[in-house]
C-alpha cells in the first residue's frame, strides 16, 4: 500500500480571530483519479490526524469504504469551541465556553470554501469529534443540520448545561425537516457518572424517537478508556455509515 499521502495549509480565520492549522489527507492517485470524495472533517486534527488518514487508507484500499479526504482541523481552545453555552470554570476558574456556533461558522463560511476549490469533494461531509468535540458534533447535528451528513460523537462530554441540547435532539426528531443522517454515538465505563447518564438519556431519545431518514448506531465499550475510545469506535463508525460497500 502507498505510504499516507497528505497536504496541509493555514487559514486565517476572521470569525474566530486567529490562525488554524489544517491537516489533509488525500486518497492515492486522487489527481489523476478524476473522481470527487467524500469529506471526513475531524475535530482534534492534532491528535488524531495520523490515526484516522491511516483507518481510512487501510479500510479504502480494502473496499470497505468508499476513498475519502480527512480535513483534520487542529485544536487552540476546546472548551471556547466545542460547548454550546458558557459553563462554570474547570477547578473554580473563570467561566468559559459557549462559542460552538461560532466554530460552526468558521467550518462553514470559512473552512468549506477553502477546501472545496482546492480539492474535488462531494457533497457528502462526515464530522468525528471526541469528548468536547463529541459534545461538538452532537450540537452540530441540530444546529446546523445541513453542514453534515454524517456524525461520530466519541465519548460526548455533556454538562448539566446540555440537558438543554438533548432536549433540542428530541425536537429536532420530532419536528424537524426530512433529511437523510446518520450518527454514530459511542463510549467508555464513564467514572463521571452524570455525564454517562446524560449520554444514556440521549440514546433514550434516539430510540424514543425513530426516523426512517436518521439511522443511528450506539455502543460502549467496556474495555476502551477515554484516550483510546477513538481508536475503537472510528473503524465501526465508517462501518456503520458504509455498509454497501463490500468487505472481506
């Protein structure tokens, strides 16, 4: 198999006020290909860009997925992006977070544009975050349901200020607009148990609430801790949201 192919670039955010680094992965032969691709846009890119390029390499040249751009967005401050609302200080500190609309807009507004003149995409877009940016993805899906098709929510790290958001995902299934979704929600044993059981409770909305155009999958993974949860749930997330494509 070729060696991980990749391009990487800075973006000079305005609606966020400071420059992003921006790692790419591009499929082999992807310019000679003539084709267009799916987009995974990973949250955490720092961290994760590496493991996830190497999943999709591994799983594209098996036909187990369709050949796919990672577009892994590096993280500055997680608590300002991610959340929704601004929460209490971590420790007793100053209170924070609650640009999460914000950091949607720096994807759509300023990040798609970018990417889609620089490389052939489709207008198929896959959001993976972990954490806060499983809290992220989360709020993303109702937010601004028509950014993304696809979402992976690893270990969402809910707060007593998202009660509100879970609810918003009951809304959003009861009344909201037909729209083809997919969601895949996964997580390890949780030593905070308020945030499993608000993770529990949003999977009782999932299945409270079902929509033949919004298929869903959740799984907790009992032998996975919260660093390596990622690297367990991804491979079955791309499983989930592919499965017509054939695997050995």
């Amino acid at each position: 198999m070729d060696p991980l192919k990749g391009d990487s670039f800075i973006i000079d955010s305005k609606i966020l006020g400071e420059e992003r680094e921006i790692y790419v992965y591009l499929p082999p032969g992807y310019e000679e290909s003539g084709e267009i691709y799916p987009v995974i846009y990973l949250l955490d890119g720092h961290s994760l860009h590496n493991v996830v390029s190497s999943f999709v390499q591994h799983y594209s040249g098996r036909a187990r997925i369709p050949p796919m751009i990672v577009v892994s967005i590096a993280s500055t401050d997680r608590m300002r992006d991610f959340t929704p609302t601004v929460r209490v200080g971590w420790r007793g500190g100053e209170p924070s977070g609650g640009g999460a609309d914000k950091f949607l807009a720096f994807l759509s507004e300023e990040l798609f544009p970018v990417v889609e003149e620089k490389y052939p995409t489709r207008d198929y877009r896959v959001l993976i975050g972990h954490s806060l940016g499983g809290l992220f993805a989360v709020h993303a899906a109702v937010a601004k349901p028509k950014l993304f098709r696809a979402y992976i929510a690893c270990s969402p790290w809910f707060g007593e200020d998202d009660d509100a958001l879970i609810s918003k995902v009951e809304a959003h299934l009861k009344e909201g607009p037909p729209e083809s979704k997919m969601l895949y929600v996964a997580h390890e044993p949780i030593a905070r148990t308020e945030i499993e059981d608000r993770i529990v409770k949003l999977i009782g909305v999932l299945k409270g609430n079902p929509r033949e155009d919004f298929a869903w999958s959740y799984k907790r993974y009992e032998d996975a801790d919260h660093s390596n949860l990622p690297l367990k749930a991804i491979p079955d997330a791309l499983d989930f949201f592919f499965p017509g494509i054939v695997q050995d």
